[in-house]
C-alpha cells in the first residue's frame, strides 16, 4: 500500500524526537530518493537537516537534491557548515552550482572555502555560464573515451570511472584534443566484437549543443531526438559536459510555471504552503494596480461619453457584452501563440503568417458574434441602428483583440522578454479600454448622439 506523505512526516517526527536515528534509517531504507524527500518535505527545515545527516552519504544527498532549492537553502542553514560542505561534494555538480547561487552571498563565501579542492574548481567552471544556458544546467559527471580504444578497453575504462558518474549510457567518443567526433550507447560495446576500435563502430552523427545554447532550445533536441543526454560543447567542439533528460524534465517544468504565473499575473513563482499570506500578496498587489490603473482609464472613457450612453441607455447593456467578447478573443489568441512559441512550432519568422491568418480568423470570429450582437440589439429596441452598431462593434473589437493578442506575444519575443508577460488579465484590460473606444465611437456616430 502507498505511503502518504501527509501521514509519513509526523512517524519521522516521533522518531526524531524519541532518538530514534536507527529506526528512521531503517524505516527509509528502501525508499527512493524521490519518495524520501516527499516524506520529509513537509517537515520543518531543523528537523529535514537532522533526517539528512542521519541517512548518510548516499542517500542522504541523492533525498537532499530532491526538494525544492529554496527549501535546500533553509535546509542548510540549519546544519553545522562543515557537514553542510560533505552534504555538497555529494551533490550532483549542476545541482551544487544552483544551491550556491541560491544561499547568501555571506553564507556562501563561508561555505566553498570548506568543499573539497576538486570540486570547487568544477563549481567555478559552472557558475561561469549565464543562467538560462545549457553550461549553466549541464553536469560534468559524463563517460567519454578515446576513440582509439578497442571495445574491450572502452569497458575496462567504463568499469574504473563508472561509480563516479551520474550517467554511463550514452559513452562519448573524443579525439586527443578532446573534441567531440561520436557517441556509442553501453548496449553496444557490450555486443559489439571486443577487439574493434570504438572509432570505427560509434555513431559519428552525435547530437550536440553549445553551452551557451538557450535552455529551452536544449530541451527540445532532447525531445525532439529522443535523448537521454546530449553533449555540451565549447567553441572549439570540445566536450565539457552533458545535459541529461531529468535536467530537461526540470527545465520544461520551470518554464511552464514562470509562464502559468505571468499569464495569470500572479508574479514570481513561490512555494505556496511554505509562504506567508503577506508574501503572496506581495506577489501579486503589482499586477493588481498596474490593472487596476487601466482600468481607471475605462472608467474615464465612459465617463467622457455619459451624454450619449443615458441618451440611448441600451448601449451601457452591450458594454460587458462587448469588453468580453475582446478579453476573450485577445486571451485565446495570446494563449496559441504563446504556447506555439514555447514549444518551437512557430517562430519570429513566421510572424507575417501568424498575422494574415489572425486576420481572417479574428474577421471569420468577428462576423458570427456581431451577427449574434446585432440580433439581440435589434430584439432589444427594435432599432436598425442599435443592431448595426453592436454587429459592426462586435466584429471591430473581435477582430482587433484577436490581432493584437496573436502579435503582442512576437513582439515581447522581438525585443527579449518573455511573451507570457501578455498576460490573460493584462491584455483583456488593455482590449476593454480599445472595446470602449470602438463601440462608443461607433455609436456616437451611427445613433446621431
């Protein structure tokens, strides 16, 4: 039967309190890393730290690196600085860079000084590369060998480094300047005759990326050709390390909620049970007055034209109707083309097509809604040309939303910021203060007001 989490925290508890560090060893003994740090996550960061140092290298860090980084950070503050710095020469290398950059600047520069040699100097290579690029989530934990070697040789070599390395399926094959020239899986150099070279029997068409190739873009290659690791390389095609498939699976995790939270103006993503209420709000109150500014400005525009709405009241009817109808259409618009964006299926290249296409989507949208419109405007008053002036504003505002919500996205592309920042609330704002000037315009001059 399943473990809950919910009800694992508190055993770990008890036990913690009563002494019982043998028992709790016992207890985690065959559980997965994984598993571990979802029992232990919803403990307090004092007693995480304890349960930790208690399990021991290696499953004590392997459960470490499975919780969140803000949560390792608190995790670590909690713990003596010399077992914090044996709890990180455990870690996998990318994810000891980003813990570092995570904690203090104080407590950091407290901290490195006591991590071994080695594995400082593989923490200043990392933290070179600029975030967001593959150097900054590769490991160098990967299995390359000479091109040179027979079979037999490449699995002695295999047999002798394996222990330290996060991956050993894929096995790249260097030249002696240790440039990347092909990639041979374990399954064939174990059925492969022993005495040929791996030069001649590797795939010389390995998939690589540069380490200053764009995160996204790496997870797509990996997506794309069914990788379990693909190889980093410098400028000169030299290998420096390798970006494997959990590493991808965290970045496309990251991105989507960065993206769920812009595009729902929800600000910074937090781990939410962890933050307190005011926290939130902090979040969250920016985007709120940024709206709340436009939306003054819609309450402005009906004010300039209050003689003409209470002169034909109906039209203050059509209003939500009409701001609605654009909100909606701009969001679904904005919503394809970010997502399109996101997942490589469309570019900054395409944006001419995009923009024809939304032409006639929006005009072909536009014309049933307005035809919906002006049937309820003319049931409503009987009149023509409240009919016509809903029908010919429906079809304005859907058109026009429909555009602006497929080219806003490109246009925050164009100029390096992230399209989800057209956030469904922000651009249903922004359309309602367009819809506005539309639809009373229109009426001014249709109805004679």
């Amino acid at each position: 039967m399943e473990r809950q989490p919910s009800k694992i925290g508190p055993e770990l508890r008890g036990m913690l309190q009563e002494g019982k560090a043998e028992d709790i060893k016992a207890f985690l003994k065959d559980q997965h890393p994984y598993d571990i740090a979802e029992f232990i996550g919803s403990l307090e960061p004092h007693e995480i730290a304890r349960i930790v140092l208690i399990l021991g290298d290696p499953r004590g860090p392997d459960a470490f690196q499975k919780l969140d980084t803000d949560l390792q950070v608190e995790v670590l503050l909690e713990m003596p600085r010399r077992e914090g710095a044996r709890l990180m020469e455990d870690m996998d290398p990318d994810e000891r860079v980003d813990l570092l950059k995570a904690l203090p600047g104080e407590e950091a520069e407290k901290v490195i000084p006591l991590i071994a040699q080695a594995e400082r100097n593989e923490i200043a290579r990392l933290a070179d590369y600029e975030e967001g690029t593959a150097g900054s989530v590769m490991t160098t934990e990967y299995v390359a060998v000479s091109g040179d070697l027979t079979v037999a040789e490449a699995l002695s070599e295999l047999r002798r480094i394996a222990p330290d390395r996060e991956t050993i399926y894929n096995v790249f094959v260097l030249d002696d300047d240790r440039k990347l020239i092909g990639v041979i899986t374990l399954k064939n150099l174990f059925i492969l005759p022993s005495l040929a070279k791996v030069k001649d029997v590797m795939k010389s068409d390995a998939k690589s990326v540069s380490v200053g190739d764009d995160v996204e873009d790496v997870a797509r290659v990996v997506r794309d050709y069914d990788l379990i690791s693909v190889p980093a390389v410098d400028e000169s095609d030299r290998l420096v390390g390798i970006v494997t498939v959990d590493d991808v699976v965290d970045v496309f995790e990251e991105e989507a909620t960065e993206d769920i939270y812009r595009y729902g103006a929800a600000g910074e993503p937090l781990r939410y049970l962890p933050s307190s209420p005011l926290s939130l709000a902090r979040q969250r109150v920016p985007w709120l007055i940024l709206l709340a500014a436009v939306g003054f400005i819609s309450g402005a525009i009906i004010h300039r034209y209050e003689a003409a709405i209470t002169s034909v009241f109906a039209l203050a009817v059509f209003i939500p109707v009409i701001n609605a109808s654009g909100g909606n259409a701009g969001t679904q618009a904005s919503t394809v083309i970010i997502r399109s964006l996101a997942t490589g299926e469309v570019s900054l290249s395409d944006s001419l097509r995009i923009f024809w296409k939304e032409i006639v989507v929006g005009l072909s949208m536009g014309v049933v809604v307005g035809l919906v419109g002006a049937l309820r405007g003319y049931l409503m008053e009987n009149s023509i040309r409240l009919a016509v002036t809903v029908g010919l504003a429906m079809v304005s505002v859907v058109l026009l939303a429909t555009v602006m919500g497929a080219v806003l996205p490109l246009i925050f592309k164009k100029i390096k910021l992230d399209p989800a920042v057209v956030s469904g609330p922000f651009i249903a704002s922004v359309l309602d203060v367009v819809a506005l000037l539309i639809y009373l315009e229109l009426a001014r001059y249709m109805l004679n007001i």
